[in-house]
C-alpha cells in the first residue's frame, strides 16, 4: 500500500489487526509503526521475526523516503527531519490518535526525533540497538580497526565516507560485516534473507552528511512517554553505551541488554526480544477491554 507524502509514494504494509474479538470482548491493540534502519534499509529485514508481536498489536511497516518499495525523491530530501515529517504524515493518513514507534538502529534515531518533535501524537517507544548522536561513528571506527579483517576495514571507510557507488556494492558491505552484526552468522548460522533493495543513495546520504552532525541528546529529557531500549552485548556499530546514554536521558525508559545478540536482536535472540517488547507493551500500552 501506499500513501502519496509531499508528492511521493511511501510505501506501508499492515500486519495483525488493531480490534480484535476475544469472546465476548473487544480488544483495541495498540498500533506501532515500525521504522528500520540504514539509512537505506527497507521493511522487508523485519520479517517474519516480529510475526509473534501482532498477537499484542498491529503493526504497520514503512519503507522510508527512496527505500524499499517507497518512492525515490531528490538527495536533498533524504534527511532525519524528513523521515519524521513522513512518520507524522502517514499517522495523520491513517487517521491514528496515537501511535507507538518501534525503532531499529537509523530506525531508533528517527523515533526518537519523532518523539522530541510530536510527543502529543506518540504512546510509546521501542529503540532496538541505536544511538543518540553523532558520537557512535568514533566507536564503531575503532572497533573495525581494531577487530576486522582486511575485507571488514575496506568496506566499512565506504560507510563513513559515504562511498557506495552502486545498490550490489552495498549488498557486498552487508556480506562482508554480517559476522558483525549478528551473533549468529559469527557462529556459522547466518538466518536465511532474501535479497532486498538497498539504497544506496540514501545511505551515503546518512553517513556522508547528517549522521556526523545530529545529536539528539540536549532534548532527550523532554520525551516522557514509556520508552523501552534494547541493546546488543556485542554490538559493534551502536554499542552498549550509545544505548545506555539514551536510557540516562529519557526519564520513564527501562533498559534491557542482551547477552547473546550483536546488532540484530530480532535474530540472535529472537524469542527474548520479543518477550521483553510484549511485557512491555503489556505493561504500558492504551490497549482497552470492551464488552459488546
């Protein structure tokens, strides 16, 4: 499906449902909006491994601005404040009072700015594995110098210089770093994928400009709706610390670490992400009981 933003089609796709008959109930499930990351990525690296969350909620995946099945648009317009105003729009399209984010990585940025910029129009967040600033990218540079190998080092000062001059030669990035990313393909158990779009354009937009600049933490203190953060052990590019300075910052946030994941908690530890994410939601969501 998709919905026409300022003269571009951003693609959105809809799973579970958001009222649900249980007996002689009616639920109302809460309704996330899930953002992935990048920048660049597209919805598809979410499935099927959030499939179990629609027992809690309906999920509505988007493919940001030129990702995915969205739309291309001009560089210029391949920004974070972008994606935010894409997030705002579609929840006005969809005629949604309040909406939870679910967040992963670039994904997790986008949430939060969302946050800082329309806290009225949010119920809650979900950061997998993400940062608050700018500061990330010294980490994750120090971490490749110190623990890649010669293929890792090549294809990651194509990251940070935002270098990529075709989607193939973005695919071969994610081949060479996914022992990085994910505890499970470092174990020899790499998950089964399909082969998705990337773009590149958009991701040497993020790494080659913006990303070296934003800095969210200043405004971090002003989100006050429930905040769930997950981080990753072993995670490489957004570690621990980055997501743990988040947690510092937003008073009602609750922080998790997982022990056995890298970058990707949906597949490293799949069954305990998802756990934590619907005690959470649980806990804090909207979601009502009607009788009929």
């Amino acid at each position: 499906m998709f919905a026409n933003i300022k003269g571009k089609n951003i693609f959105f796709d809809v799973d579970g449902q958001s009222v649900e008959v249980k007996g002689d109930k009616v639920v109302h499930k809460p309704v996330i909006f899930v953002v992935h990351g990048g920048p660049g990525g597209n919805h598809l690296g979410f499935k099927p491994n959030l499939d179990k969350l629609t027992h809690d909620a309906q999920l509505v995946y988007i493919d940001q601005r030129g990702c995915g099945y969205s739309e291309e648009d001009r560089t210029d317009h391949y920004t974070l404040e972008q994606n935010v105003e894409d997030i705002e729009a579609l929840r006005q399209y969809l005629g949604l009072d309040k909406i939870w984010i679910l967040g992963h990585s670039y994904g997790g940025m986008v949430a939060m700015s969302y946050g800082i910029k329309y806290q009225a129009h949010l119920e809650g967040l979900i950061l997998a594995t993400t940062s608050p600033s700018y500061q990330f990218l010294e980490k994750a540079k120090r971490y490749v110098e110190e623990h890649g190998n010669a293929d890792q080092i090549y294809y990651s000062n194509k990251l940070w210089e935002g270098n990529f001059q075709s989607e193939e030669e973005v695919g071969q990035y994610y081949k060479v770093m996914q022992p990085l990313y994910s505890v499970s393909s470092k174990e020899g158990k790499p998950p089964k994928k399909p082969e998705t779009k990337r773009s590149y354009k958009v991701l040497n937009k993020g790494f080659g400009s913006f990303l070296r600049s934003f800095d969210l933490r200043p405004n971090l203190l002003h989100i006050e709706v429930p905040t769930l953060i997950l981080a990753g052990r072993h995670d490489w590019i957004t570690p621990v610390s980055e997501n743990e300075d988040i947690h510092q910052r937003i008073p009602n946030s609750t922080f998790h670490v997982l022990e056995n994941s890298s970058h990707s908690v949906f597949i490293d530890e799949n069954k305990l992400t998802l756990s934590l994410i619907s005690e959470f939601l649980s806990k804090h969501s909207l979601s009502t009981l009607k009788m009929n």
